[in-house]
C-alpha cells in the first residue's frame, strides 16, 4: 500500500486530544481515543514494514522499569523507542532505590529530569501496581509543571495490577485485522492451568474491560475462587450494556461452545492473591514463597482446564481463533497441537505491541504529527 494511503484513517484533531496523554489504563480512554492509537499503530507498522524512517523523536531517552519478568514487552519498549530515533533504557525494579523507601512519587521527578518517556511494569500485587504508576505520573508531571520544562514525558503501564493496555491493545488490533467487525462475536476469556507460578489477573482484566466495548459477546470462564477483582468486572458489565453481552461461568466447555475466539491462560486464585499483598506489605518473603505454593497447589486442582483439540472442536465450526499473550504453559495451559496450529498467529498478534507502544509514544510527544508523517510518506515517493 502507498504509505500516503495509510494516513486516511488519521486526522490532526484526533491525534490533537491524545497529545501528551499517558496510558494507565484503557478503560480511562473514550473509544474514539483508543481508535486513533491503534489507527496511528497500523500506520508506523506499515511505514515499518515499507522501510521508511520514523525517527521522529531523535537522540531522547526512554526509560523503563520492571519489577517483574518480561520477554515480549521490554523487547516491544526496545523496537518502538529504538525506531522512533531514541536510546531505551530498561531495568530491573530491583536496581532503583524504591526499596530503600523513596517514593514513586521521588521516583518520577528524578527520572522526569532527564527521561522523555516512562514505560512500567509492576504486577505482582493487587491494590500497589497502578498506583505506583499513577504515582510516578504524577512526580514526573509535577517536575515538570515546577520548572516550566515544556517536554512531554508520557508513562506508558507496561502491565499493572489492574490491567495490561499495550497487550490487550495489541490482541484488539489482530482481532480487527482478522474479523474487521467485531459485533456479535462470541469472544471467550478463560482460565487455564498453570504449573509455573501465579499469574496476575492483568491480562483477563484488561480483557473484559475493553472487548466489551465493541457489541461482541465476552464470556469469562474460570473455577471457583478465581474471580476477577470488581472494578474490572463493573467496568465490563458497564461497557456490555451499550451491545453485545458479559457473563461469568465455571464450566471451560461451555465457554468455548460456539466461541469465534478463544483466549485461555492462567492467573492467580483471588483469595490467594490477597494474601500476598498481605505478606508483602509485611516484609515477610518465606511467607510470599508459602502463598506462591499454595497457588500452585490450587492450580494443581484444576488441570483438566487446558485449551485442547476436544475443546477447541466445541467452538465456531471447529475453528475459534486462539490468542495467548504469551508465553503459553505449552501441555498445561494449552495442548502441543493446539499451539503449533496457531503459532504464526500469536508471533503476529505479539508484534503488534510494537507498534502500539510506538503509537503512544509518539502521539503523545510530537506536535502536528500529521504533517510530519505525511513528510516521511511524500519523501518516500520522491
């Protein structure tokens, strides 16, 4: 396709009211602001995918901090910041100072000094993660406001407690390249059994909250004593009153029957996640491995929750699409066969977190941004 093509689903007004905008999570975003991000994101992958430079952020530094495990996500913060001209900086949540008891808060201002962009991943524990972030804005955003420094320093959540935008925004855009549409869809979020450890409950939360929004049918699948926290399970039934439908079942096969698309994966048993939260604020590390033992016993109790041929035969013609975000707890979460039947599709659903991050990035930071796309799409033309 013309790269000029690609700019008409664009327009400067849109792209004007998220300009210096920060991700903490999609549900703070109207519909039409979440459109231009991922419209924008089509676009720089395709400039990306042409070849064409879009180094529109040049010689800046973009941070970001993980206080948990990540392979596809700093490599996703890597390739966009990389892309957009600037030098990525990514380290361990260990490695700051936060655990000496500086605040995220401080945290904000000291890195708001010198970085142009903020990514985060905190995860682990519910009712702490977006609220560091939250915090970290606000430090970063009061530096700024304090010193009249002009800079745009968006924070992008990497992954919290509560929710994981640039995963679930990545998951929408495949939907949409693979059904346009997504009206009366019968999409499954369910549970799955894990050997490894306890997941956040992020990923379904982001999920629920933002698939609902789009007149499809979202079913939410997993045993007893795995609920979601409640603010997300609000969020969904509110966004499912304006079309399509939400519910909660413990039954994964009657969640798959009819599914045009499936999305099994494991997170952390709720109860079990409180009591984490509890022995993390105590100090108490041997009681966070006992808690992390006792999840995993509880997951043991479930393993006939997995994404197999037999239950992937119960959806739409025997065909749902899978999604995963990765990585998969291949024999355990999801069958050997069932994963090499879809592995090019969730690689492809993975990559486009690069272009999402890229898309915030740069909507957030670069003014009249469509008259400089439209430059690097004529200059391609010459």
């Amino acid at each position: 396709m013309n790269p000029l093509d690609l700019l008409q689903d664009l327009d400067q007004p849109a792209l004007d009211a998220v300009y210096k905008r920060s991700l903490l999570t999609t549900q703070q975003w109207s519909d039409s602001d979440l459109a231009t991000i991922r419209s924008l994101a089509r676009v720089l992958g395709g400039f990306d995918k042409a070849g064409l430079s879009t180094a529109l952020c040049p010689a800046e530094l973009a941070w970001a901090v993980f206080f948990d495990q990540s392979t596809r996500t700093k490599s996703a913060w890597a390739g966009a910041s990389s892309r957009l001209g600037m030098h990525p900086v990514i380290v361990d949540g260990s490695s700051t100072q936060v655990s000496h008891g500086e605040t995220a808060v401080e945290t904000g201002a000291m890195l708001g000094m010198n970085s142009h962009a903020m990514g985060i991943r905190h995860d682990l524990i519910l009712g702490e993660g977006n609220a560091f972030i939250r915090d970290v804005t606000q430090g970063i955003d009061d530096y700024l406001a304090a010193t009249d420094d002009p800079r745009s320093v968006p924070v992008v959540n990497l992954q919290c407690d509560v929710d994981h935008p640039t995963q679930t925004m990545a998951d929408l855009m495949w939907l949409e390249e693979k059904f346009g549409d997504l009206t009366d869809r019968k999409i499954t979020v369910s549970w799955a059994y894990s050997p490894s450890y306890a997941k956040p409950l992020s990923v379904p939360q982001g999920l629920v909250t933002l698939l609902t929004r789009f007149g499809a049918h979202v079913t939410l699948a997993h045993p007893p004593g795995y609920q979601l926290i409640d603010d997300s399970l609000g969020a969904a039934r509110a966004n499912a009153s304006n079309g399509g439908s939400f519910r909660v079942v413990d039954d994964m096969d009657e969640a798959f029957r009819g599914a045009d698309i499936v999305y099994p994966k494991s997170w952390g048993a709720h109860d079990l996640m409180l009591e984490r939260v509890t022995a993390n604020a105590a100090g108490d590390t041997a009681e966070l491995a006992r808690v992390e033992e006792r999840a995993l016993a509880r997951n043991a109790e479930h393993t006939d929750w997995i994404c197999d041929e037999d239950r992937m035969a119960l959806t739409a013609a025997g065909e749902a699409l899978y999604l995963h975000c990765l990585p998969a707890d291949i024999g355990a979460e999801v069958s050997p066969g069932v994963m090499s039947k879809y592995k090019v599709d969730v690689a492809r659903e993975a990559n486009n977190k690069v272009y999402v991050v890229m898309a915030l990035l740069t909507a957030a930071k670069v003014p009249n941004l469509m008259t400089r796309l439209t430059e690097i799409a004529e200059e391609n033309q010459q």
